[in-house]
C-alpha cells in the first residue's frame, strides 16, 4: 500500500482494516500539537485524516446506514456500496475484460477475471496478417 503526504516529517499514516473494492481506511498518527479533535471518532478515539472520513467512520458505530436501495430497500453505511449494489438490479456492468470483452459490475472481478482469461496469451488477429 502506497501513501503520498505532503507532511511526511509531522504525520504517519497507517492502514486500519480493509474495506470492499481494496479501499483502506487512514488513521493519522501525529504529534498532538497537530491533531484536530474536530477528526477524532468520538467512539473509539482515533483520529482520521478530514471530518468526511472521521463521519463515514462513526456510521459503523452507530449502526445508521443512510444509502438506501431504490429498488429492494437495502440499507448502506456508504454510498459506493449502494452504487455497487445497485448495478445488480440494473444489470450495469462498466468493466471490461481487455482480452475477450466480458464485462463486470465490479473492477476486482474483472481484474481477477483477466487473470485466468483463457484469451489472454493469445496473438490479436490483426497482427497476424
């Protein structure tokens, strides 16, 4: 995982948990005199890098989940995980396999796809010629 921080020297930023889709959340660890208690999650105390990161956090200790489903109703912490779900009802499917076309709802099942796609070693047709 691969950080880039304008304040290396003041701050260390460091994984906490995985979410879906490879995404981690960032805890800043800093000296005090920088930290805003503004970022600090009033439910176990650590501190997030913005307000919006630190809110998104607290929904998974309250339990809201605000994102809800327009077709079945299922609630969501995050709004990126209700667009994924959506694409189920929808049949939307943005990701393409760069070798034989399939398209996928969600990037790591095409990443995992291209992967093991029994097209992926094979020579384009049009450079044969």
């Amino acid at each position: 995982m691969t950080y880039k921080l304008l304040y290396s020297s003041l701050f260390s930023v460091s994984p906490v948990g995985s979410g879906s889709g490879g995404h981690s959340r960032t805890v800043l660890d800093s000296p005090s005199s920088v930290r805003s208690e503004g970022n600090r999650c009033k439910f176990c105390q650590k501190y997030y890098s913005s307000s919006w990161h630190r809110k998104r956090h607290e929904l998974i200790h309250t339990g809201q989940k605000p994102f809800v489903c327009k077709f079945c109703h299922s609630a969501f912490n995050q709004r990126n995980h209700l667009s994924i779900h959506e694409r189920k009802h929808t049949g939307y499917k943005p990701y393409a396999c760069q070798f034989c076309n399939v398209h996928f709802a969600r990037q790591p099942s095409r990443k995992a796809h291209e992967n093991k796609c029994p097209f992926r070693n094979q020579i384009p047709e049009d450079l044969t010629a």
